[in-house]
C-alpha cells in the first residue's frame, strides 16, 4: 500500500513531494535526476518568451546562523545552520523552443511522474495573452501534465510581470481565461504572498478557473551589509536591489498565507511552499490545507546531490510515511486542513477573566 499517493487537482502523485520552480528544476539533466531520486513532480524553472539577463555576480547565497554568535551570514564559520537564501535570480533563460524537446524526453522517461510546467507573460495587451496561450498550449502539447503560472516572481523589472501584476483581480482573470481556453490540464497559479490581497486575489484565480493556488514565492528582502568591509553580501558594483528570502526563515510567514486561503476557501487545492527542510514542515503544510508539497532552498542546499535533494526527498518519504503508519493514516487527506478551525482572531481566544472585549468597553 502507497500511503503517500495523492490525487491532487485531479492528477495522480506518487508522493506529494514536488520541487519548486527554481534552479533544481532548471534543465532535463536535473529534472530526470530529481525523478530518480524519488520525487513525486517537479515544476519546471518559468519558461517565458521575453529576453532573460542575469545580473553579473552571483544569483543566489545561502545564509547560515549559529548560537555562539547568532548572526545571519553567507560567511562561512563554524557549527552553522541554515536559515535561509536571498536570490534575485530572474526566470529561465533557457528558450522555449530548446524546453519543448526536453519536457516530451523527461515525460516519456517518467510517464508515473507529474511534469509542471511554470510559465510566465506579461499584461495588459492581447498580444500579452497570446503569449500566455502559446506558452501554455506548446508545454501541454509536449506531455506536461499542468500549468502553474508565474504571477509572483519579486524581481521583475517590467511593471506587466511577476509579483508586479499579481493580485490585481481584473489581470488575474484575463491571463486565467486566457490559458483555460486554450489547455484543457489543471492550472496552478503561484501568487505573490507579500501583500495584504492575497485572499481575495486568491478568490479571484479561483473563481476564474485555478485549480490550485501556489504559495509562497519568496518575500521581497535584502542582503546584509558588513560593516568591516562595508559591503552587502551580495551585490554587483556596490549595488543590490530588493531580492527574495526562502528557506526556513520565511516557514511561519508561509504557514500563515496558506492558513489565510485554506480558511477562506476550505475547498480550494493549496500546493504549500515555504521553508520545507523535513517531515515536520511539510505537516504543517499540511495540516493548515495543503494537498502538495513544493521544495526548493532545501535542495538546492544538500551537498554533493548536485542540487535536487537527492537524500531529502527519501527522507521526506520515509518520515511522513513512518509517521503515517503509527498513526494509521492510509492518506495524507486524513489529516489535511485540521488545524483550520483551530486559527482563530485574537478575541477568541480564552482569557484569565472574562473582563475583556476584545478591546472594546463591556456594554454596560
Ligand atoms: C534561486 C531561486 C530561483 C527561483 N526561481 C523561481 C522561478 O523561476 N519561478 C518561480 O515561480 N519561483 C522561483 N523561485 C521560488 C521558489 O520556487 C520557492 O517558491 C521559494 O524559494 C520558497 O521555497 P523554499 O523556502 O523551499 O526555498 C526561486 C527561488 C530561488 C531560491
């Protein structure tokens, strides 16, 4: 019996464990090796049709902290433990016409495994539309088995993409129509999780045909400075810009975006991201109402698996279902979104007298 097989927005996941748009899914030699390795899909690195340039310096650091000096740093010193990465690496520059004959290889080598393909166009005009049907209609026409769209990406320059349109309700609803009338698979839509609309941007995509939201991208952040070289730790000619944090420093802010869309549309599929390193992450996912499990910080960290989180993802495997068999779960849906009612506002939760209202006089 396969406890960790799920059928999440209508396709069939061996184990809910997916890497995340990013570098461990940026090319087929990765993605066939993350297959081998175990997972249960990948989401490619977003394919886009606009010209991709990468800053001249290093996309990504990984920053680590300790208890005997605990400060955050990309340095390397001692007895350290991760806490996060700060990338500003933007989408794939790989073409899409050198994608396509990959994603129909990768497909045809892992036909049990689902293939995502994470794409990204701009707004506001129908040739924008068209790209977003192109994109889409071409990775369908190779094999993958769903779209999730990009509208979270936290360091576009271009003021139609990325996290800059996200959450603007009419543009979610016009790429949405325009990628469901063209592709008949289920799209998931990875939405920018820094904002104070998320919910409703969220019911928005839901409402014009997302099969499932995607969250969290990473939140916009900066690199530290040093103050004995005066430097950021990251930076190209002194200069940095906003860039996005993932890893287990971003886990309680993603819980709590998930939390927010789980309670206002229980029904609706979530694939949780955030700060997944192990078992206990991914429950938490879980068990605020994710159905899916996306990874990316964590394996891109794991030395000498050449980036895709060759001894995570068995790990993952091996304690949730250990898990699963002392609890007697014969499926993750068993537990899935417990921990919904248990959210509550502040008011009701119990106090040591009942002399408090919320803030407000007791009406006499
Ligand atoms: C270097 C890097 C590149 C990324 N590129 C993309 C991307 O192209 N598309 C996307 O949707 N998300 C991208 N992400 C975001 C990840 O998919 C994921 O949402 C985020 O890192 C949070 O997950 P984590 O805490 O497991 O890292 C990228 C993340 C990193 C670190």
């Amino acid at each position: 019996m396969n406890r960790l097989a799920t059928t999440f927005t209508g396709l069939e996941f061996d184990n809910p464990f997916v890497l995340a748009s990013a570098p461990p899914t940026e090319s087929k030699r990765k993605i066939l090796k993350a297959f081998e390795a175990g997972w249960g899909g990948v989401v490619t690195k977003t394919i886009g049709l606009h010209p991709v340039e990468n800053v001249a310096g290093p996309k990504t650091i990984f920053q680590r902290t300790s208890d005997v000096k605990p400060y955050v740093s990309r340095n390397k010193r001692q007895d350290t433990v991760s806490h996060s990465s700060w990338n500003w690496e933007l989408i794939s520059d790989q073409p899409l016409e050198l994608w396509l004959p990959d994603l129909e290889e990768i497909k045809t080598t892992y036909p049990d495994r689902m293939l995502i393909a994470s794409i990204m166009a701009g707004a506001g005009s129908e040739e924008e539309m068209e790209n977003w049907r192109k994109l889409a209609r071409a990775c369908v026409n190779v094999g993958c088995d769903a779209i999730e769209l990009n509208m979270s990406c936290p360091h576009m320059d271009r003021k139609d993409m990325g996290a800059n349109i996200a959450n603007d309700e009419d543009i979610i609803r016009d790429i949405l129509n325009a990628v469901t009338s063209s592709v008949s698979v289920p799209i998931w839509v990875k939405l920018k999780p820094a904002t104070s609309t998320l919910v409703a941007a969220a019911g928005a995509a839901y409402d014009a045909g997302a099969a499932s939201i995607s969250l969290c991208n990473t939140f916009p952040s900066l690199p530290l400075m040093d103050p004995e070289t005066m430097k950021f730790e990251v930076e190209v000619d002194g200069l940095v810009t906003s860039g996005g944090l993932g890893g287990l420093a971003i886990l309680h802010q993603a819980l709590q975006r998930v939390s927010d869309i789980s309670k206002a549309y229980p029904a609706g599929a979530i694939s949780g991201i955030g700060g997944i390193r192990g078992f206990r992450e991914a429950f938490n996912f879980i068990v605020h109402g994710a159905g899916n499990l996306q990874v990316c910080t964590a394996a891109m960290e794991e030395k000498g698996s050449g980036g895709v989180g060759v001894k995570l993802i068995q790990e993952l495997k091996n304690d949730l279902n250990d898990y699963m068999e002392r609890k007697g779960h014969a499926s993750i849906d068993e537990f899935r979104g417990v921990a919904r009612e248990r959210i509550v506002e502040h008011s009701q939760v119990r106090r040591k007298s009942d002399a408090y209202n919320g803030g407000y006089d007791i009406a006499s």
